[in-house]
C-alpha cells in the first residue's frame, strides 16, 4: 500500500465490464460499408472486437462521437464514424472486404430524448407567495401587527 497516494492499489482486482451490454450496443453488418465517412481511421486493428472497443473509447480518447465504425480485417483498419446509415443511407453500400458496425446504443438514447421532446411533458409550475404582513407604528414608538 503507497501511504502517499489517495487510493490502495489492487492489483489482483480485476474489473468487471458489462459485456453483455456492450454487445447489444453493436450490430454487425458484413459485407457493407458507409462511404465517405472517416472520423478518424486507426490502423493495426486485427479484431472486430478491437475495434469495437475503439468506436466505444472513441469519445474519450479522441472526442470523436462513434456512431458507426467499419473493419477491413485484411488491411487491419478500423474506421471510425461520426455518422450512421440511418443518417446517410445512401451512403451505404455493398462491400465483401468490410465489416460494418453500428453503436445501436447511442443512436437510441438519441431517439429517446428526441420522443421525451416530441411528448411535451410539462412540470406544474410551483409558485410560493409570501403574505405581506402590516405592521402600524404607534405614536408612542411601539409597533402594533395588523
């Protein structure tokens, strides 16, 4: 234990990370790619899930919203983007070298908050009135509350 430093270093601890939930943020298209679209293109990825990890730290690390990332596994690139196939979908065509991957995650917290505006959902309006109170003062200099 470092006694000068605010923490205690652990290192048998591993961390846990909700997995499964990371999975369900990403839907993985083969053999489709978005066009025209590069944030930020990362080279000497090997894995898909490598980069997924970078889409989902691209925020953080390089203040790049992933929207949407693809894989050429051959050329060991992953790209990252700040758009979707849902924002372009024209730009979104066949290709058998890549793998297209979109963070479902962030495009639905996106839609969330859109449909809470659509709702409209008002808060009463709390208003507090304070009641004036008189107070007469006397000839005498003593203060009567009326």
């Amino acid at each position: 234990v470092n006694t000068n430093s605010d923490f205690i270093d652990k290192p048998s601890e591993t961390v846990k990370r909700d997995s499964s939930f990371e999975e369900k943020c990403y839907e993985i298209i083969k053999g489709k790619v978005l066009i025209g679209i590069v944030d930020q293109l990362i080279q000497g990825i090997t894995t898909l899930e490598e980069c997924k990890r970078r889409c989902q730290k691209s925020k953080e690390v390089s203040d790049i919203i992933c929207k949407s990332a693809i894989f050429y596994e051959k050329e060991k690139e992953c790209i990252i983007a700040s758009q979707s196939r849902s924002d372009i979908p024209d730009l979104f065509i066949e290709d058998d070298q890549a793998v297209y991957i979109e963070n479902t995650c962030l495009s639905q917290s996106g839609s969330s908050i859109k449909k809470l505006q659509k709702m409209g959902e008002t808060v009463p309006e709390i208003s507090t009135q304070d009641t004036p109170t008189t107070t007469k003062v006397k000839r005498d200099g003593s203060k009567q509350r009326l």
